[in-house]
C-alpha cells in the first residue's frame, strides 16, 4: 500500500525528531517553518521545502503540526495562506501542539466544512520522548481520521488513544500538565531538603525515585538539576502557557485549582528571572533562590 504524503509544520525541539522519525520510516515529508535554517537537518535527510503552510498542505494527504502556542497554531491553520484553504478533501489535519481545547474544536469544525478532518494530538514525554520515539500521543477528533493516522502515530510514540470528539486530548493534555504542575514543586524541595540535609542528590534520586515518590519529574528531570543542566527539554515559556490553558478551562467548568495557581506563580517567579528559554527542571534555580 502506498503511503500517504504528508506535511510537517514545526521544527523545534519536539518536532525536529518527531519528523525525523518519519523520514527515517520512509514518509515523503513536505515542511514549513519560520526560520529555515532550523529546517536544513531535515531537508538534508529528504524533507522538501515548503514556503508557506498552505503550500505544504496541498501536496499532502495528512498534515502534522508541532509549534508552540495557539496563536501560532491558529495562523498555521486558518490564517491567511494556511491549511485550511489548501488541504485535499479527505484530507486529515493533525495538532500535536499543546492548545485549547476550544481552538480545536474549531479547527475541526472549520476543516469539517472543507471535507477534511481535524486531529487534537498533544503529547507527553519531553524531548526524551521525541527523541526515542516513546511518547505518550492522546487524541480527541474524528475516530476515522485517528483509524486511518494510528499507524504514523505509532512510530512516533508507544502509548496512544482516542478520548472522543474534538478538545478531548488537549483535554487529557491539561490533565497531564496539571498533574506534572504539582509534582515540579515537589521534585524541587525534595531535592532542596535533600541538599540541605548533605545528602547526596544523585543517591538519593535513584532510592526513592524507585518506590512511591518514583515519578518522570524525579527520575528524568531530578538529575538534570542536581548538575546544573538547564537545557529545554520543555520550555518553561510554554508550561506558563499551558498551565494558563489549564486554569482558564477549568473556570469554565466551575473547578478552583488552587494546588495548580501556586505551581503558576512559581513559574511566574521564575519568567521574572528571565528563565523562560530554560527548561522546567529550572524551578529548582527560583525555590533555591527564595531557601538562600
């Protein structure tokens, strides 16, 4: 069976690899960016240059976007020279940026006027998991459109479900992040008292990330702080936004998180301190700074 053309629309640090996975399977890949120059790894490994991301699309069966905010995924979309306008009836758009909810479910109603169809797919797993492709994928959208990409999403993550109509994997998303918001600052003064305690960081992470306290922030990110390493894997710019996301939906739906709205205001501290380029496991510099 001949495999679909697709596009990919995003080259940062989860989308690099994520396409990359998909050139190495064999996938013909048209691409858009914003700076080219962050594109030339995959145009030398076969992707083709697309100058807009309407121009990638009307080439392509499916339609992968990985950015970094819903303004930009909003552009990409339905913006002036976009997808929307350029996609093949039957074609199917897939988001694997972290969005609202609400944006896409107008994407899918808007693609729906087309007679194409519109995937919400973020993912869970940081650039680890984009880089071995182990990511956690969770989808909400058109079950035929999820049906007929499964197998694509399959190379680029290990666990991967449908949830149910548009909105509902930015859904499962914010459930995610809401979670990960909390353990953050746990992971954090654990690793603070540890250190005032003059144990050492690294033991210490290896014991107790082995039994109840064992989770991704501790075990992945915890040894990332112990040495200093503020490299992005997630960007501390984009969790803002993602827990910006998490809160105002839940407003809507009458919940007050208030374990979720004192996480924010930590990250908040830590935008003040210019850290927004840094990766999430860069809380530890602002809790360190406020325990001197």
């Amino acid at each position: 069976m001949e495999k679909p053309i697709l596009s990919w629309l995003g080259t940062g640090v989860m989308g690099e690899p994520m396409a990359g996975h998909l050139l190495k399977a064999g996938y013909d890949i048209r691409l858009f960016t914003r700076t080219r120059g962050k594109a030339e790894k995959l145009l030398k490994m076969g992707a083709q240059w697309a100058d807009s991301p309407g121009e990638a699309a009307e080439a392509s069966d499916v339609v992968f976007s990985m950015l970094g905010y819903p303004e930009e995924v909003e552009e990409v979309m339905l913006g002036e020279k976009g997808v929307r306008d350029s996609l093949k009836e039957g074609g199917v758009v897939v988001d694997m940026t972290t969005s609202s909810p609400d944006l896409a479910i107008r994407i899918a109603h808007e693609m729906e006027k087309k007679n194409s169809f519109a995937l919400d797919a973020p993912v869970s797993g940081g650039d680890v998991g984009a880089n071995n492709a182990s990511l956690a994928i969770m989808c909400g959208g058109h079950r035929p459109a999820f049906d007929q990409v499964l197998s694509i999403l399959e190379i680029l993550g290990n666990r991967i479900e449908w949830f149910g109509e548009a909105g509902s994997g930015q859904r499962v998303k914010m459930a995610n992040q809401i979670l990960i918001a909390s353990t953050m600052v746990g992971t954090v003064e654990s690793l603070l008292y540890a250190q005032r305690s003059s144990l050492d960081l690294n033991r210490v992470i290896d014991l107790i990330g082995q039994g109840a306290a064992g989770c991704w922030s501790l075990n992945q990110l915890g040894p990332r702080m112990v040495r200093g390493d503020w490299a992005p894997g997630f960007y501390i710019k984009h969790f803002i936004k993602d827990m910006g996301i998490a809160i105002e939906d839940a407003k809507r739906m009458g919940l007050d998180l208030k374990g979720l709205e004192l996480a924010l205001s930590f990250y908040e501290l830590a935008k003040k301190e210019n850290y927004l380029e840094d990766g999430t496991q860069a809380l530890f510099k602002v809790l360190a700074k406020m325990n001197p």
